[in-house]
C-alpha cells in the first residue's frame, strides 16, 4: 500500500522539470571488439558462396563464435551429430572428427583457425538441418500448395538460425523443427538406452516422419494433434497458447491436412450434413418436433441465394428415405453446433476449426467425437491470437471477418508419448500405424 501511495504524490516542480537521465553506455571490452574484428575480415577473407552472402549481411560478424572464442553452440551441435542416428540420418556423414579438429585449432585464438571453424560448423548445420527436414512421404494432404514440405535451401538455413536473438539457444533447442519432434527424439534416445523392440522403433519412425514436415515455433501457426486431442499455436519461437480439442471418431476420422487459415467466421450457421438431415432431423420431425423448436431452417438450395422453405411444405417421409435431398441449417444462437465463431482454410475434405457449446465432451480423456472438424476448447483465446484482436459477437449472424495475418495450420497424428523415463504410444483409434 505504501508503494501504491508514494507513486500517487505527484512530482515536486524540480523534479517535474529534470530531464531524464541517459541510460549508461555498455562498458565496451576493447580486447573482445578486437577479437571480433579480427574474426570478421578473416571470415571475410574465407567464405566464399551463398554462404558469403549470407555473413554479408551480418557484417560478417560470428554465429558460433561470438564474442571471437568458439561458443558453446559448437559442442552442442557436435553432440546432435553424433546421434544423427535419432533422426535416421548417418553420422558418419557429417566428418565429426574432422569437424573437433577444426574446433580445437580455434580454441588457440587464432582468428583465421576461429573463421575457418566458424564456417565449418555454419556447413555442417546447414547440412544436418536440411537432412533432418528433408521430407518423407506420410499421408498429409497439401490443401495449400506453397505449405508443401520441401527440403530447405541452404541459405535459408543459416538465415533463419541468424534471426533468434540467442542462436545458442536455438541451437540447445532445435528450435529450426517442431516441438512435437524434438520431443520424440528425446523419447527416442531414452528408448534406445532401454531397448526397444524392432516394431515399437518403426511406429516411433513413422511418428518421427510426421513430426519432421511440421514447422519449428519461429513459424507462425497452428497445430492440431488429432491422436491427443491438442492444439498449440507458435509465434516467435515460443508458444502462444494451448487447448484441448474434440477430434474426428474412427469413422469420421480428421485428416491430416496442411492449409491456411484466412477467415473467420462470427455467429455462424450450421450447415447440417446430409446423412444427419436424413438420419437425424427427418426422423425427429416425422415424430413431432418442429424445425422451428430445433432452431433449424430449411432452404431452397445451396447457392448463396437460397430462399427459405416452409417446413410445412417438405416431404418427410422423402428425405428420410433418401429419396430427397434438403439443405438444412441451424441459426446462430447459444446452442448453436459451431458455438460463437468458426475459422475457415480452403480444403476439399470440408474440415474447419470452431467454438462449441457442448463443454462436456473437452473433460474427456479420449475425445474422438467430431464428424471430422475441430471442436475449441478456448475459441476465444485462438480468435484473439488469429484476429488480432477479441471477439465480439454482436448478433448479426455469418459475419466474415479476415484474419489480421492469414496463418497455416497443420492436422497431424502423433501417437508416441510418454514421460521423463520411457516410451508409450497411445491408442491408434485411427488405425495409421500399422
């Protein structure tokens, strides 16, 4: 409370009229800037490529060593090649022997032994990285094109590992991959230690391989697991938010699907799917119900002009039996299926992400429950993230709102989990596998 009082007494008139003091100057270390100048123009001197433009633009200022002495970064790269093996790549091919030696004739001083290991080490995490990333073959469907995974130019590389303000960390991390990889590759390595029969190694593989064509966290998306039943988004190297999601039943399974979320959708309709207008709505009609007390309408079509039709002037017996088709939609409102707002990416599967009402089904442990869609545990929380700023419904129905940034989303299935000290799989409702 004395704080909250002494910042409330307002400024005496001399101190209302000082100027700000200047921040101090960090204190320069005229050895470590010799060091680092002598680093550069010898770096200069030795690279030569796409590699030279790529410390052209840094001022040929050093990544691995920065203040003119090898970093720590180094040994923690020479320890992700050596289990190169983790990620189904050969160690041997990264020459880490000759790399130690390059290494070591640094830690002397030298500023042209330092360049020359500076520019080693840059090419042998340039070629890990895009071996790591290099895609495998696991199903997902490229709803849009320019997401395809591809293996990364190689100054692409080394541009995108210069960007994180601290490059030993994105190193440590891995941060160029998925977090979901980078966990399984934990579990791999404990897995090994242990013993892993020759089948549990080969489902942790195809897990691996859906894991390596996500994007690492300084890539601004989304990503659902549809085997956990999770969602994270990613900006800026760290994670913006969590959330628990209903997913696709084994019959209705969720794809995995890569697209771009560019729309939301505020106070939606519910577009009813034919099997349940047929198996469902008919049916309770036929038994009394009215589509007025279902919070439902009928049109006449699915064209963006479509009138609406009165249900008393529907055949349905016709519709039940199959022998009619008929549009259906449920109004916005509180019990609404999409909840308070749905997010669109172009896809043929007909797969969005939406808010829900039926609250119960987010408790479960296993929530396989959807026809396919996404159910959000938090759809507030990802619009704010997604539309730069918070939802508000009003109560006009169907509003289309762009997205501040339009944003990919990645639909996976990663089965592979477990704790500190030991690999499980959970179960494979969607049978992918085998």
């Amino acid at each position: 409370m004395l704080a909250v009082l002494m910042l409330a007494v307002p400024l005496a008139p001399a101190m209302a009229t000082r100027k700000p003091a200047k921040p101090a100057k960090p204190r320069v270390d005229p050895a470590r800037a010799a060091r680092e100048r002598a680093v550069a123009t010898a770096i200069r001197s030795n690279a030569g490529g796409w590699m030279a433009r790529v410390y052209a633009d840094r001022g040929y200022r050093a990544l691995w060593a920065p203040d003119g002495r090898i970093g720590p970064a180094a040994d923690t790269l020479l320890r992700h090649l050596g289990s190169a093996d983790l990620d189904a790549l050969d160690p041997s091919s990264y020459d880490v022997p000759k790399l130690r030696e390059r290494i070591a004739a640094a830690r002397g001083g030298d500023p042209t032994a330092v360049a020359k290991a500076e520019l080693a080490l840059s090419d042998s995490f340039v070629r890990y990285v895009r071996d790591q990333r290099r895609p495998r073959n696991v199903g997902m469907i490229w709803a849009d094109p320019a997401l395809k995974a591809k293996r990364p130019k190689p100054e692409a590389v080394l541009r995108a590992a210069s960007f994180p303000t601290s490059f030993a960390k994105y190193v440590s991390d891995m941060a160029w991959m998925s977090p979901r990889y980078v966990e399984l590759r934990a579990l791999s390595t404990q897995a090994r230690s242990g013993g892993i029969a020759p089948a549990a190694l080969a489902r942790l593989r195809r897990n691996l391989d859906r894991a390596r064509i996500l994007p690492g966290p300084w890539t601004r998306h989304v990503e659902v697991d549809a085997s956990s039943g999770r969602l994270w988004f990613y900006e800026r190297g760290v994670p913006k938010g969590e959330m628990r999601v209903v997913v696709g039943t084994r019959e209705t399974q969720t794809p995995m699907l890569a697209g771009t979320l560019q729309w939301a959708i505020v106070n939606p309709y519910w577009n009813v799917p034919d099997y349940l207008v047929k198996k469902n709505i008919a049916t309770k009609v036929l038994g009394g119900r009215t589509l007025a007390s279902l919070k439902m309408e009928a049109l006449s079509d699915w064209s963006d002009n479509a009138r609406p039709v009165p249900a008393d002037t529907i055949d349905w017996r016709a519709v039940a039996a199959g022998k009619r088709d008929l549009r259906l939609r449920e109004l916005p409102g509180p019990s609404n299926s999409m909840g308070k707002v749905k997010f669109l990416f172009p896809n043929q599967e007909g797969i969005y992400l939406h808010d829900t009402p039926n609250r119960a089904l987010l408790k479960k442990d296993d929530r396989h429950f959807s026809n396919g869609c996404i159910r959000l545990e938090d759809a507030p929380r990802l619009a704010r993230w997604l539309m730069g700023k918070p939802l508000r419904p009003g109560t006009k129905p169907e509003q289309a709102v762009a997205l501040s940034v339009p944003t990919p989303v990645y639909l996976t299935y990663l089965t592979a989990t477990g704790g500190p000290t030991r690999l499980a799989f959970r179960n494979d409702v969607y049978g992918r596998d085998g």
